[in-house]
C-alpha cells in the first residue's frame, strides 16, 4: 500500500506542479465562458435576414402578414420572379388566389436554399395572417384582438414537485442545463485524463522506465498508482473551477448597485413581490438578479455535487483501468493504440447519445436501464439525477447504479490488471483483443 501511496503522489505532484495544468485550471472556465458567449452572438447575428417580395392574390395579407427580426415582407409593385433580386430581395413568395378552406400550396423562390428555421417562420406568420383574417371576417375587431393578445401575456407556469407531504418548485431549464452540463464534463473528462493515463503508460514503457519501476514494485500496484493520482488530478482541477467560479459571482456582486441588491433582498423575503404599501417597486434589474437567483435555489445543489464527484471518479476509474490495459500492449505505433481504443471509446459515445436523449425526458426505460449499467451510468444518472431524488429518480434506481458502478470498476480493474501485467513488458509483438483477453481470463 506504501508503494502505491507514492506512486499516487508522484503522478500527482508531477502534473499540478506543471504549467500546463495551472494556465488549463485557470484558462478553461474563462474559456467556457467565452466559447457559449461567442456562439450565442453568432446564433443571433450569424443569421440571414430575409426581404420577401410577396405576390399576393388574395389582397388581404397586407397589413396582416407580420415582420420579424430575419424576415421583413414587402408588396411591391412590379415585381416578378424574374426581377425580385435586380429590386433588392431576397426572396419572393407568390400566393395563389384561395378558394373557401381546400389546401392550397404557395411558393418561395430564391437563388440560394433557406434555412428550416427560415421556413417555420414564413409559414407561421402566413398560417397567422390567414388565421386574423378569418377572426376579422368574423366580426372580431383586429386592433381590439391585437391589444387582447397582448394584455393576456401576464400567466408564468410555475411547476412543484410532490414528494409525500411536502412540495418543492422545480425548473425543468435548469434541471435541463444541469444535466447536460454535468454530464458533458464527465464524458469530455473520460476522454481526456482516460487518455492521459494510457499515454503515461505507453510512454513508460516505450522508454524503458516500466522495466525499472516494476522491479521494486508490481505491475498492479504500478497501474492503481497511476489510475488514482491522474484521477486526484482531475478531482482537484474540478474544485479549483468550483472555488473560482464562486469568487468570479461574489466579485460581480460588488459591482451591484446597493439599491439593486436591497431590492433583490426584500424580493427574497417576499418570495418575489414587493411587500404591500412599499414606496418603492423593484426595478427591472432587481427582478432577473432575483429570478436568476431564485431558480438556481430550486436544485438540490448537495445531492447534485455529491453525485457529480462520485459519478465523475466512478467512471473515470471505471474507463482509466481499460485505458491503462490499452497503452500496455501498445508498442511505438499510435495506429494500434487506436484501432485498440475502439472498443473502449463506442461505449462512451454511445453514452453520451443516451444522455442527450435522457436529459430531455428522463423516465424512459432506456434512460432507467442505463443510468443503472456501469458502461452508461456515469453520464446518464447524472442527467436523471438533476430532475430530482426520490422523485424522478428512486432510492433503488440510484442505489443500485452506485453498486453497479462499484462492482464494474473492481471487475474492470482485476482484467485490466491482468492484462497489464503482461503487456507491460512484451515489446515488438502486435497485439489484438483476442489474445488480451486471454491473458485477462488465464489462470495464474
């Protein structure tokens, strides 16, 4: 146990004491940060804007057919399809003359192909047009319904969650983002320090190193030693990011003006509202900072990283062991480690595959079967687990994974330790999963 004690410490202290380690701990949030809101600024300025020329036989959209921010509609005179671009359109929609309620096609011509969300919305403010219509015909005032529909914009849903005698407010876009989030990282983490420790080991053991390490300790203790310091280095990269995270938000707290957070206060204590008689009513900002702050209260943030870490360590032991036994019997060539990380990496894709799909809908019995099998669960519990305990997800279910993962990370281990043993000193032979499986399944 000494041995694998210092074994631990070394892969340890050798990475948190590199550069590289402390520019990716402090570089990556900011990094995350960065990249969402790049591509939030490209998502909305990224899009192309639509001019439409319409062609309509019909003589009522115009003035029911509604602009939006990537499609403005226009009824010019003189414009045809073959002149719609000379006159500084884009597109041009020609609508047939319509005959009582029979389906009836139009059509938008346009030199290039328009996006699918481009053609939702053309077909839904034109479904709406013809809807105002009808409603006009009807003998409903246009301008009284415009002003209804505005005036009715004032109901929030506000969803509560039942356990037993008690109730809790949930946010299922928080639930969402939390799940995906959480299990995003462990899937991006998998890859990266499973990787690092089977480059570790091909490293040893193309230089020799191996050859000098195991004389004084077993090969066994050799692969733990370094599964568990590359594992302790990715725990503490993952509560660095938690403490900075938590010092960025108290510092952007001080740049608050202190009538804002007063405000967001007394909303607290009022769940929200200004108490009756108040001479003052929250501003704007005081209601997204409580709103922000109200829906990040409603998740179970204890159970959520408690999880979270023994997710992340159970399924990083669990992938590091095949990855270990992968870079033993890899030689100078990267294409066998490779073809050889194959099998290894489809689980975790397919994982992830899984999680996207339980994120959204986490009752399902392929989102239940494989957040309890130890090849998927690390990724997809985590993705149940953020929609709530015992609620979505029983004590059993959640039970039973923590076990499962357990008994495959020990199983994982003992193969891959076996495999390991051997291949960690066989030099100049390919390879191939049949014959480690049989060192995995020898007796010895």
């Amino acid at each position: 146990m000494n041995k694998i004690s210092l074994i631990i410490q070394r892969e340890y202290l050798t990475r948190v004491k590199n550069k590289r380690f402390i520019l990716t701990t402090i570089l990556m949030p900011l990094l995350i940060v960065g990249f969402i809101a790049t591509a939030t600024f490209l998502a909305i300025k990224g899009k192309d804007s639509h001019k439409i020329a319409v062609i309509d036989n019909n003589s009522f959209f115009k003035g029911n057919l509604k602009n939006s921010n990537e499609v403005s509609f226009d009824f010019p005179a003189g414009v045809d399809t073959t002149n719609y671009l000379t006159k500084g359109y884009t597109d041009i929609i020609l609508i047939p003359k319509f005959e009582g309620s029979q389906k009836v096609n139009y059509i938008i011509r346009s030199k290039k192909r328009i996006s699918i969300t481009t053609e939702g919305t053309i077909s839904d403010r034109i479904n709406a047009a013809i809807e105002d219509k009808m409603l006009q015909d009807a003998g409903i005032n246009k301008l009284i319904l415009d002003s209804i529909h505005k005036q009715s914009q004032f109901a929030e849903l506000k969803a509560v969650e039942e356990n037993g005698s008690t109730t809790k407010e949930s946010n299922a876009a928080l639930s969402y983002a939390i799940g995906f989030g959480s299990g995003m990282l462990i899937y991006i983490t998998m890859f990266i320090y499973g990787a690092m420790v089977m480059r570790g080991v091909m490293e040893e053991k193309t230089n020799r190193i191996a050859e000098v390490v195991i004389s004084s300790v077993k090969p066994f203790q050799l692969m733990m030693g370094k599964i568990i310091g590359i594992g302790a280095v990715g725990l503490t990269q993952f509560l660095m990011w938690i403490i900075l995270i938590v010092g960025l938000t108290t510092v952007a707290q001080a740049f608050i003006p202190h009538d804002v957070l007063e405000q967001v206060n007394t909303l607290q204590q009022y769940n929200g509202q200004m108490p009756a008689g108040g001479m003052v009513k929250a501003g704007e900002a005081a209601q997204q900072i409580y709103k922000v702050q109200h829906t990040i209260s409603t998740a179970n943030w204890p159970v959520i990283i408690g999880c979270f870490i023994f997710y992340f360590l159970g399924g990083y032991l669990f992938y590091a062991a095949l990855f270990a036994a992968v870079g033993s019997v890899v030689n100078e060539d990267p294409q066998d480690a490779q073809s050889l990380m194959l099998p290894i990496t489809m689980p975790i894709i397919f994982s992830f595959i899984i999680m996207s799909n339980a994120v959204q809908d986490p009752s399902t019995p392929i989102a239940i079967w494989a957040s309890i099998i130890p090849f998927s669960s690390p990724m997809v519990m985590m993705a149940r687990i953020a929609y709530g305990i015992p609620g979505t997800v029983p004590y059993w279910q959640l039970a039973a994974s923590m076990a499962s993962l357990i008994g495959g990370f020990v199983f994982t281990t003992w193969l891959s330790g076996k495999i390991y043993r051997t291949g960690i000193l066989m030099y100049g032979k390919k390879v191939t999963w049949k014959e480690m499986g049989k060192w995995a399944f020898r007796k010895s």
